[in-house]
C-alpha cells in the first residue's frame, strides 16, 4: 500500500472550477499527499487517485461497473498491484432520505456501511437547506465506528474532515475511505448542484 494512506486524518478540498471532478486531499500537515481526477467523456463514473497533483504515480482506482445505476457499485482497486481492495454500493431507495452506502469487501461480502448520521438533518438538507447545511458521515465496520467524514460549511467550495482515528486497530483498510470520501465529494456532490 502506498505510503499516502497512513494518516489517521485528511482535509479533502474540492477545487470550486473545474471541468471534471478534481480532489486534494492533505495530510495534517498541510501538504497534498493524494489527487484525484475523473476521467472526461466517460459513460461510467472513472475516478483516479494519484499520490500528487502531477499524477506521476497513480494509486487508487475508483470505477462504476455499470453506466445508470440507482444501487450503484464502485470497485476500489490499489493501481500499484491491480488488486481489488473493496467496493462501496449505494443503497438506492434508502439515500432518497438519508445517504447510505455499503462497505464490501474483495469478494463483495457486505462489512460495514457509510452512512448520513442524523435523519432530521438529512430531509433539512434535502427539503430546505441544501448545502448550506454540511453533510456528516460515519463508517462503521460491524458495530464499530471507524470513520467521520464531516463536510465543512463552506459556501463557496466543497471540503471534508476525514478522521480514521477511532479506528486504532485500523481494521479499515484506509483506500476505501479515502474512495468513499472521494464518491461522496463528487456523486452526492452532483445533487446539491
């Protein structure tokens, strides 16, 4: 695993103009230790992730296995061995209230979900406020919190704490939350705007 995915905490800032999808995210230090591009023209969701904003060395690999999909499944490959790390599938009729995505594994057995953290606050959203009001995600792996992903409130451009630090075990393997950050930052982002 590339060394970009050690960090228990990531700031994710998504730039504001762009013509595709483009993500940083930094470390607590402050420094941009992964980058993320959609693929242009693409039918299928193609997201990449790079250890720098150059895209010398590509890491992670985030795509859709179908063009529409209300139950969408993204498979979330390590670029560095070709080998799948996970996947997260949208929960379709249950993100009409309330986002939910399901953790799976290699063999796409169900082992955690990705979820909005408060119902009232999910329909506020969807209802009234739009993205005024900050989206907040946990992950859990069975019982056991494991990730926050909170959005800031920030009008003017999208960004996400992401804290692994519950997880001191660090049974999550962190390339797939930094995917289900990224699917967060740039699918649920499409429905605010």
């Amino acid at each position: 695993m590339h060394q970009s995915f050690q960090y228990d905490n990531y700031l994710l800032k998504k730039q504001a103009i762009a013509l595709t999808g483009k993500l940083r995210f930094y470390n607590p230090q402050g420094e941009v230790v992964l980058f993320s591009e959609q693929k242009m023209f693409k039918l299928r969701e193609d997201i990449r992730v790079f250890s720098d904003e150059q895209k010398s060395q590509e890491v992670l690999a985030i795509k859709a296995r179908q063009i529409i999909d209300f139950s969408a499944a993204y498979d979330v490959v390590d670029s560095t061995s070709g080998a799948k790390v996970g996947a997260l599938r949208r929960k379709g009729l249950k993100s009409i209230l309330k986002d939910e995505w399901e953790v799976l594994d290699p063999s796409d057995n169900v082992i955690g979900l990705c979820f909005e953290d408060n119902m009232q606050l999910a329909l506020l959203r969807r209802l009234l406020l739009g993205n005024l009001l900050p989206q907040n995600y946990d992950m859990t792996l069975g019982q056991s919190r494991v990730a926050d992903l909170k959005q800031r409130f920030n009008p003017f451009r999208y960004e996400m704490d992401i804290d692994f630090s519950m997880d001191t075990g660090r049974s999550l393997d962190r390339r797939l939350g930094i995917a289900a950050a990224a699917l967060l930052a740039i699918i649920e982002g499409k429905q605010d705007s």
